[in-house]
C-alpha cells in the first residue's frame, strides 16, 4: 500500500480558520461534530467516564501534505488514565489511553491520506507512554471503517448503539511486546 507522504505538525490557533471551513462539510459536521469541544482544551484531572480520567491537555496535530506543507487534516487525541483517589483534579495514572479523532480536508478525502496520517500519529513520540489508541466509529462511516480497513485493523467488539469500537496497541505496548519478543 503506498500512502501519500505527510508530516505531522502541533496545531496552533493560526490553523483554526482552515478547520471552520472543513467543520461546514456534510460528514465532518455528522461525524467528527464534537471537533469544536478538542479546540476547547480539556483540564487534566477532570472525569470523562466511569474510571476515566484527562490525563493532559488534548495533543492535536495538523496533517500536512510533505511537499507544498498544504494543511490537508486534523487530530485530536484524548489522553485518558485512571485516578487512584477518584477525586477530580488529581494526577491521573497509567496506563493512559488515546482517544482519536481525524478529519481529513473534504477536497482531499479518499486519496490515502487518512491512513497515512494515522500510522505517523501512532509512531508520534508525543504519544510514546499510550498503552492503547482508538475511538468508535459510526458504522454508517464507510470512508472512517474502510481507512482502518486498509491500516488492517478489526473492530474490538460489536457495535453498541450504532458505534463500531476500535482498540489498537498504542506505542508503549508495543515497545514492550518488542522487548519481550527479544526475551
Ligand atoms: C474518515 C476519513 C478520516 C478517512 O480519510 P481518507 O483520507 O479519506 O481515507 P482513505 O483515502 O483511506 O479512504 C477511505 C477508504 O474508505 C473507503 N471509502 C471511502 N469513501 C467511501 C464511500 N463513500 N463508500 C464506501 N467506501 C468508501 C475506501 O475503501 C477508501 O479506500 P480506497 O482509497 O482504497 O478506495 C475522512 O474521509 C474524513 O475526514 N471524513 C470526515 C470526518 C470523519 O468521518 N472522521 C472520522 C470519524 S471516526
């Protein structure tokens, strides 16, 4: 499979006029309509679930065409652990968890770049002490199943209320299923 070639680079407010007209699209508006809230920035401590916990701030990325340095895409990733006192505001502990979410530029979907830039983030060092990566999927989401698809990645358990679930070894594990490969 060849991908286009990309480079991830921090997200600054300069690039947020770029992301308002991409947030116009149809199914960036259906799918990925919590966008606005990753520009927001999270406080770490702060409960999002039943034992998770906002370890940091959202690490957000552009996507950018390697050649031209074009913006062509977007990703948040919510940096979740557990908090051993269950006290909101408290230091959160491994192992953390990211949750991701990708928009690609409506005029550049379909073109490979979605893949692309999911196997640079799950490489990311600023991603290094994440156990796990991944989201659900609307399983009405064709492009978003059929991007994963191509990465080889399977949903991790049945869809629950029309969400398809996807868990993939972050970069801590598989740094240490690589040392113990060496064993
Ligand atoms: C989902 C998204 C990130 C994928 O990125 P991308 O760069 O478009 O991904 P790809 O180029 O690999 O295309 C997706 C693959 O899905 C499939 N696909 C794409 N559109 C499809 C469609 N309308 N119907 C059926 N299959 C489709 C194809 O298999 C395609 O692979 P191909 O290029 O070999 O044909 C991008 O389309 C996007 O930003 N969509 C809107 C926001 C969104 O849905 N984000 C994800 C939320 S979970």
């Amino acid at each position: 499979m060849t991908l286009p070639e990309i480079v991830l680079t921090e997200y600054t407010p300069s690039d947020l006029p770029t992301l308002q007209q991409w947030w116009k699209d149809k199914d960036v508006l259906e799918y990925v309509h919590e966008l606005e809230h990753q520009l927001e920035g999270d406080t770490p401590g702060s409960k999002v679930g039943a034992g998770k916990y906002i370890a940091r701030r959202n690490v957000r990325f552009m996507v950018r065409d390697a050649v031209t340095g074009a913006a062509v895409g977007f990703i948040c990733v919510q940096v979740t652990g557990a908090s051993w006192t269950e006290r909101e505001g408290e230091p959160v502990m491994p192992p953390f968890h990211g949750g991701v979410n990708i928009v690609i530029d409506p005029l550049r979907q379909h073109g490979g770049i979605g893949p692309a830039a999911l196997k640079a983030l799950f490489d990311h060092p600023k991603l290094e002490n994440l156990v796990t990566l991944g989201g659900a999927v609307d399983a009405a989401n064709k492009a978003s199943l059929g991007m994963l698809r191509k990465l080889g990645y399977v949903p991790s358990g049945p869809a629950v209320k029309g969400m398809v679930p996807f868990t993939v070894p972050g970069p801590a594990a598989r740094r240490s299923s690589t040392v113990s490969d060496h064993r």
